[in-house]
C-alpha cells in the first residue's frame, strides 16, 4: 500500500507514512519536519492524503505517477481529506466476485470516495455505470485523465527481468538496486512472480 500526503511529503511507503518528523496537525492536517521549505503557493493548497492499493510487485515509476496525477487534479478541483487511488484496472475489480464485499466497497465510496486515474484498454464509466454501489455514488468517484498513456505493468516489469532485460528508467533506481541485491524475478530466483502473477487479478 502507498500513502501520499500532498506536498511537500511526497510519496512514502506505508511502512514510512509519518515518518521523519512529519506528523498529521490539527485536524488531520499534514504538518513538515523542521526546516523543510516549503514554497508559498504550496502552503495555501489543500491537504489531501491519498492511499493506493494494488500488488506494487514490483513497483514500478507509473505507480508513483498516479500520486501526482490525482494530487494536481485534486488541487485543482480543491477536494480535501482521505481518498483511495486507484487505476481503472482496480476499479474493474469492484465487480469480481468474492473479491471486494460489497460493505467495504460502500464505506470506501461513500464515506471516503475514489480517485480513479485512466488506464489503457480501461473504461472507468463503464464500471461505474454497471455497479449499484459505484453508480449510487459516482459523484464521489473522481475520473482523472492520465496525459501520458502507457501499458507499462508489473507483470510486464517481472517479464522482462525474467528474460535479463533492461529495465531502467521503467523503475526508480532504487527498486532496481534492490531487486538486483536479492536476485529476484531472475530465471534463477526462488520468487519469479508467476504464481503471484495468476493471483493478483491484473491489479498492477
């Protein structure tokens, strides 16, 4: 899982929300460690914190794209408090069966709300359309358009490691760092990712 806590946080991982001196303020409000800088059309913007789910196996730059895509847009819309982000592709997931109860997925809509970013070969409206849960509270669905379309994935990523491809500049080098210290999704390598692969629903 992936928390942002609009700027100047930035991205962390859950394991590190909060950490480093930033804590939440008042009212849930974001309050920077000492000494950050913190420009002045940043200070009035509204504070958003956004979390993401999906297999992030491994993850990859476009899975840090999506917080900055849906941060610019909820600036812009000046939509506050808790929101989940998600791709289309785990919107689409709402309707697999014994996936999501149907609880959750109207606690998640109506009390917190979604911010969806496109994914290619995805149609977000025809998902919301065709459940009654999202389709009752589409309005507090938001449908954000990604400018730069691409089909990079995770399991496209584990592919290509599996076949000693290159895949800088696909993920941040400090990923790469690690999966090459613990020799993972190699041919060789104990975790290839293929059973993850059958059972992660196209989630990444």
């Amino acid at each position: 899982m992936g928390v942002y806590c609009t700027d100047p946080m930035g991205w962390l991982p859950a394991s590190m929300s909060l950490a480093k001196g930033h804590s939440l303020g008042p009212r849930g409000r974001v309050a920077t460690a000492a000494g950050v800088d913190v420009p002045d059309k940043m200070k009035s913007r509204i504070p958003v914190v956004l979390l993401a789910c999906g297999s992030f196996n491994p993850i990859t730059n476009m899975h840090l794209r999506l917080f900055e895509v849906a941060r610019d847009h909820l600036h812009q819309t000046a939509v506050p408090e808790l929101k989940l982000l998600c791709g289309a592709d785990v919107l689409k997931t709402f309707q697999t069966p014994n996936l999501w109860k149907d609880a959750h997925i109207q606690e998640i809509v109506e009390k917190f709300g979604v911010v969806c970013v496109s994914r290619t070969g995805h149609n977000p409206k025809e998902y919301i359309s065709g459940s009654p849960i999202l389709r009752r509270y589409q309005h507090n669905i938001h449908l954000v358009r990604e400018p730069v379309q691409n089909e990079l994935s995770s399991t496209y990523i584990r592919r290509a490691l599996s076949q000693g491809h290159s895949v800088k500049y696909l993920l941040p080098d400090a990923v790469i760092s690690y999966i090459k210290d613990h020799n993972l999704y190699t041919r060789d390598s104990s975790w290839k990712g293929s059973s993850t692969q059958r059972n992660e629903g196209k989630t990444d």
